[in-house]
C-alpha cells in the first residue's frame, strides 16, 4: 500500500487568522507551511515556518510545491490597502 503525501497550505502571514488557519489545515491532515515577514506565529510548534527574507520565492515554491496558497498580508485597516503593493 503506497502513502499518499499530504495536500500541503501556504499561508503568506502570520497574524490572528494565520494561526487558525494553520490549525484548521493540520486537524484536517493538510500540512500547513507559513511564510511571514516579521514574525512567525506563536505557539505552533507543529507548523513550519519560513522568514520571507531568509529564502529565494521562486525556489521555496518550486520546493514545496502548495495544493493551496493563501495570502492575508497586508494592513488591518482596510482602506490601507487599497494601493496593494505597498500594503503588502
């Protein structure tokens, strides 16, 4: 009987909603892997976790190779990220 890999989730952020996210994918057998800027998530010792500036983008992706991405940088205030690239 051959195993089958886990789907793999990459979240772009660590914030409020990134930590239930993360724990939602694990309870469901999907392997979450977040990607933050300036601080990984607390108390989840069972997700991995990669600085954004410590890694080459296009290689981590050609490396890990996510079933699903979601991104939830960018400012809490809502009408701060109407320009996009400066909110991310």
């Amino acid at each position: 009987m051959t195993h089958t890999p886990a789907k793999k989730l990459l979240l772009f952020g660590s914030g409020f909603i990134s930590r239930f996210i993360a724990m939602a994918a694990l309870d469901s057998g999907i392997e979450p892997i977040v990607l933050y800027k300036n601080h990984p998530l607390e108390d989840a010792d069972h997700v991995r976790q990669v600085c954004l500036s410590n890694c080459d983008l296009q290689e981590f992706l050609a490396e890990i190779k996510p079933d699903f991405i979601i991104s939830l940088q960018g400012n809490s205030f809502v009408p701060d990220n109407n320009h996009l690239i400066e909110a991310l």
